[in-house]
C-alpha cells in the first residue's frame, strides 16, 4: 500500500489538515490504519477517494445496486418451485451480454443463440458438458432485442479457448462476458419480467438432459 505524509496527502484529497483530522476523529477505523515513522504520520493514499464527493457516491450507488441485487436473489430463492431457483443451484462458468449491432427480433436472437451452442457443441462436444440457459430483452435505447446468457463449461481447462470462440462468433456485435458470480443474481435479472416463448431456451449436452429440462 502507497503512504503519503501530510503534506502530500492534503494535496491528494484537496482538503485541510483540519479537515483530514476532523474526519479520522470521525472514522476511529481508518485512523488504525495510519502509520507513524520517524515521527511522522504517513496516510493511506487510498484513503484519498473518501473526501471526493464524486468517487464516494459512484461506490455508494454501486453498494444500493449489490445490496437490491440481494434482496432479489433472496426473493428468488424463497420460491424453491421458481425457474430461478432452478437454474440458481446450476453450476454455470460465464455470464455474456451480446448487443448486436443489427436491429434484431426475438425469433433472429433466438437463433443466434442456438446458432452459437450449435458451434460451440460440434467443436467441443465430445470433450466437455455444455449448458446454456439465455434469455432476450428489447434494447431501452433503440429498437431491437439483445442478448443476456449464461454458459457452463464442466472442463476447466477449455475456458478460455471457448470464451474466445464466443467473442469471435459475435465479432460483429459488443459482447460483454464476466466470471458467473451466483451472489450477484444474475440469473434473476435474467428472468425478472418471466419467461415466454422465444424469449428464452435452454440447452445442454448432458447425459442427465431429459432430468435437467424437467426441472427448468
């Protein structure tokens, strides 16, 4: 962790040095984490995002959006007959949004999405389980749908070559991908406004694919 003495510190922040020491009174917590050396306080610099008012309500807003994201996943959860909790107790490995840049309707986004699995399957089929559960919404913004799904790939070692062979199937498109994180309700989101016809699929390659559709 960088330090900085006072001088450099009020620089940083842009604040007094009455300032600063009224708001470490006020956070007894952060002031532990000062350190003195050669008779000097030397400040976190990271300490610095907690007097710009700016930085402090992007992180604010960030922590209301996690936390409603909560709520909703516990919402989810209670309902254990509920399609979300369903594909919740999954496994999955990606999480992709896939913007198109051609106005697409739900019958086309459907079948991109099986287009893709359809790839994906033939290449890597015999070599791995693939599960793909996908969901389209209409963009906020212009006319057309897009594309928000998850993916698992039950072979670690195969992650990175399939991810690369998404973004270069969508190479035309914007697409999005982060580690599937179960705790950020992703796959609520995903089936927030319900599931209807060719708004949604999901596909897999497993031996137990019969056991795992009656369950969806």
């Amino acid at each position: 962790m960088k330090y900085e003495n006072i001088k450099e510190f009020i620089i940083s922040t842009k604040s007094s040095k009455s300032t600063i020491y009224r708001f470490y009174n006020k956070n007894e917590e952060l002031w532990s984490e000062i350190q003195f050396k050669n008779g000097k306080r030397l400040f976190p610099a990271d300490h610095a995002r907690y007097f710009d008012s700016e930085i402090m309500f992007d992180e604010n807003k960030i922590l209301r959006q996690e936390n409603q994201s909560m709520r909703n996943l516990i919402d989810c959860l209670a309902d254990k007959e509920s399609l979300q909790h369903t594909f919740w107790q999954m496994d999955w490995s990606f999480f992709f949004t896939v913007a198109y840049k051609l106005e697409r309707n739900r019958n086309s986004c459907f079948k991109q999405m099986h287009g893709l699995y359809d790839y994906l399957a033939e290449k890597y089929g015999n070599a791995t389980e693939l599960r793909l559960f996908f969901k389209s919404e209409p963009f906020t913004n212009r006319k057309g749908y897009h594309n928000h799904f998850v993916i698992y790939i039950e072979d670690n070692r195969l992650h990175e070559q399939v991810v690369t062979d998404i973004q270069d199937y969508f190479n035309y498109d914007r697409v999005d991908v982060s580690k599937y994180d179960r705790y950020k309700a992703g796959l609520f989101y995903m089936t927030k406004d319900g599931l209807n016809g060719e708004d949604w699929d999901f596909i897999n390659n497993s031996k137990n694919t019969t056991a795992d559709e009656n369950q969806a």
